[in-house]
C-alpha cells in the first residue's frame, strides 16, 4: 500500500527528527512481543505487577540521560510505587526470581525508553515545529 503512495508522491526527505516516530513504533511493536512472552512464561499476577514499574523507570532513565529532577510530591510517589510494587512482588513470588521476569524487564524498559524518545517533541507545540526548530540550530 505505501509502495503505491511512494510511486505517485515520491518518498518524503528523513531527517534525524522524522525517525524518532518511526523507531518509537518500532520499539512499541517488539515490546509487546517481550511483554506477551513473560506473560507466557510467568505467572501473570506477579509479572503485571512488575508492570507497574515503568513510570519508576522513566524516572530513572530521564535523571541520567536528560537530567530531570522531582519535585517532592513527585518523590513521594516514586517512592510510594517503588515500594508497593515490590512488596507485592516479593510476596507473589515468595522470594523466588520470577520466571519471566527478564522478558517483562525488557518490555518495562522498551517502553521507558519509549515514553522518553518524544520527551523532546512534547515540550513543543506540534512534531513539526519541533523538526524544524532542532533543524536551524
């Protein structure tokens, strides 16, 4: 279907903005897959619980690579969710490593690294400016 788009419109310029979309799907797309298969290989009370740890490492992730701060109600909540998914988590699996837990850890951080590929569009009114604006600097 776009091979036909492509012959009629031509195939538009990529710019190193224009992939971050395009490799945003595709990380979506794979971790899925990695999701699907933790749930395949573990008990999914225990791994859906892990689940919950992806805004804690979005937080993580966004302190050492983009440099971001908490506020103290931010903290508050990091910690609260830090501490409530792992409590839970440990008492699901009684101490033992959980199967799966290594598939369901690359889909929480596929999707952190996600969440934090469109950081630099989201602070900007549209995808386009944002293009544009990294383009004459």
């Amino acid at each position: 279907m776009f091979l036909i788009l492509f012959i009629f419109v031509g195939m538009p310029e990529l710019t190193m903005y224009s992939w971050i979309p395009i490799l945003t799907g595709v990380i979506l797309i794979y971790s899925y897959g990695f999701y699907g298969k933790a749930l395949e290989q573990g008990d999914t009370s225990a791994l859906v619980i892990l689940f919950k740890f992806i805004p804690v490492l979005t937080v993580v992730l966004a302190f050492i690579f983009l440099g971001q701060t908490l506020s103290s109600n931010e903290l508050l909540g990091f910690v609260v969710v830090l501490a409530g998914a792992t409590i839970v988590s440990f008492e699901k699996s009684r101490g033992i490593f959980i199967k799966g837990f290594g598939m369901i850890f690359i889909a929480i951080l596929m999707w952190s690294v996600m969440t934090l590929s469109g950081f630099d569009v989201s602070r900007t009114d549209t995808f386009y400016n944002s293009r544009h604006e990294k383009a004459d600097n």
